[in-house]
C-alpha cells in the first residue's frame, strides 16, 4: 500500500491545499511549501486534461501525492487523471450508494471494480503495465464527496459502500443545499457535518473535509475529521497578496514631495 493510502486509512492527520492555477510553477511552488499532499481541482478551475498529467508529473518531482477532483461521476475522465498518475481521485457531488460505488467501479481494477486497463503514465507509458496493476488497488486513494441533501440523508448506505476510502464534507455545496448558508445557517450546518462524520467514521471510513482557514481545525479534528483540504493556491495568493499589501501601506509613509 503507498504511504499516502496507508496515512488516509489510519486517519493521521492530513493537510494540503487545492490546486487551481493551471500551471506547473504554481503546483512546484505549492508542493516546496510542504503539504502532505495536493488536490488539482478540474470540477471548479479551468485546466485542461492534457494540463492535468503536467501537473501531476509537477507534484512527482517533489514527492507530494496529487489527487485530482474531476467534474462529475464520468468513468472516462476517472480513468483519465489515474492513467496520468494521480494518487487518488476526489468524486464530487455523490448522493446515493449507487453513485458511491458507480466510482468505486470506475477507480478500482477487477475483481473490485471494472476500470479499463491502458499504456497511460501510471504504468510507464505499457511498460509497466504488469506492475501497475498489481499496486493500484493498493495505492489509490478513493474520496467521494457528501454535500447534497440527499448525501446527508443516505450517509449510512453511502458511508457502508466497500472501496471508498474518505467520506470528503463539502460545507459550501452542503450549506446550499440543505438551507444553511450564512452566520444564520451555522448551527444546522454544523450538525449535519457531525452527522455524516460521526456515520463515516462508525462505518470504519476516514472524514475529510474542506476548510477556507486553519482557524477551526481543531473543533474539527476533535469530531475525528482526520484529512483536511485547506483552501487553494488561488485563495493563498490573493489572501496573502492583500495582507502584504495592506501592510505595507500601513508602514509606508508618503514621500516628501521635491
Ligand atoms: C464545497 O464546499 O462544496 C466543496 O466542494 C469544497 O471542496
Ligand atoms: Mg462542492
């Protein structure tokens, strides 16, 4: 089993960022800063398929296990970003046991799941192929995401589907969802976090979850979350643009003019 697959399922804590920005400086730079691991982001960013594996390929100089959400449930593009060597696949939006194990088929290799066999990256271009398929059912992490009402509503029979290694809580999708949205909204988001976590964890699976900021990691990780999607490189970027800005013209003094 990788180390990555093996840190998930004993649920050590995990923390690392989306990775929105097509382009491989950005990852290489996201990766030298020390995540545990990084997930490129092709449901909500703009990166095209090919852009994917060089952004994988990216992450590999440094060691730094890539996942990538791809946009939808598809089989194709499931196959697609583990042929070009991700680490693991986060599946959006999964509201029933049949769409939980729809990707469980799509990730895994018989006799768990039916995923096609092919000379992509991952296996040394059909170098490897023998290799590869003897450790990918191992190695690769399965997340799907809970972030409907009806994923809240099926967290068990979601949560019991065998082959799905992390119950990942989508709070922004959930929060629309399920009429939680703002400071108002708080107090029944929260619970319906800690009911699908609570669930995933008494079925033996691992809890993720996606925080904008560390500032609550603690309440979280107490209700046994274990691997945390901190923000993006977009929201670093932009965050710590504002604050350097902000304080330099704090500390700035206008000159004396000649
Ligand atoms: C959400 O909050 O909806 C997400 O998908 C975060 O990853
Ligand atoms: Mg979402």
């Amino acid at each position: 089993m990788s180390n990555f697959r093996q840190q998930c399922l004993n649920r050590d804590l995990l923390v690392g960022p989306f990775a929105a920005i097509p382009h491989p400086v950005a990852i290489e730079v996201t990766a030298q800063a020390g995540p545990d691991f990084l997930c490129i982001d092709w449901e909500h960013s703009q990166i095209s398929r090919e852009r994917i594996e060089d952004l994988i390929r990216a992450a590999d100089v440094h060691r730094v296990p890539a996942m990538v959400r791809v946009p939808g449930h598809g089989q194709e593009q499931i196959a697609a970003v583990l042929d070009a060597g991700a680490a693991g696949v986060l599946v959006p939006r999964v509201s029933s046991a049949k769409e939980a194990k729809a990707a469980v088929m799509a990730t895994r290799y018989p006799p768990i799941g039916n995923r096609g066999v092919g000379p992509g990256r991952a296996a040394a271009y059909g170098y490897r192929i023998p290799d590869y398929l003897a450790k990918a059912n191992e190695e690769l992490v399965l997340a799907i995401q809970v972030e409907t009402a009806d994923g809240l509503a099926n967290i068990a029979e979601i949560a019991a589907v065998e082959g799905v290694d992390i119950i990942f809580i989508g709070p922004g999708d959930l929060s629309v969802s399920i009429d939680a949205m703002g400071p108002a909204g708080k107090t029944k988001l929260d619970e319906a976090i800690h009911t699908i976590a609570r669930t995933a964890l008494d079925t033996g699976r691992t809890v993720g979850i996606f925080r904008p900021s560390p500032d609550d990691i603690a309440e979280w990780s107490n209700a046994g979350i274990s691997f945390f999607m901190l923000a993006s490189d977009t929201m670093f970027l932009g965050a710590s643009l504002a604050s350097g800005l902000a304080q330099a013209r704090h500390l700035g003094t206008k000159p004396i003019s000649a």
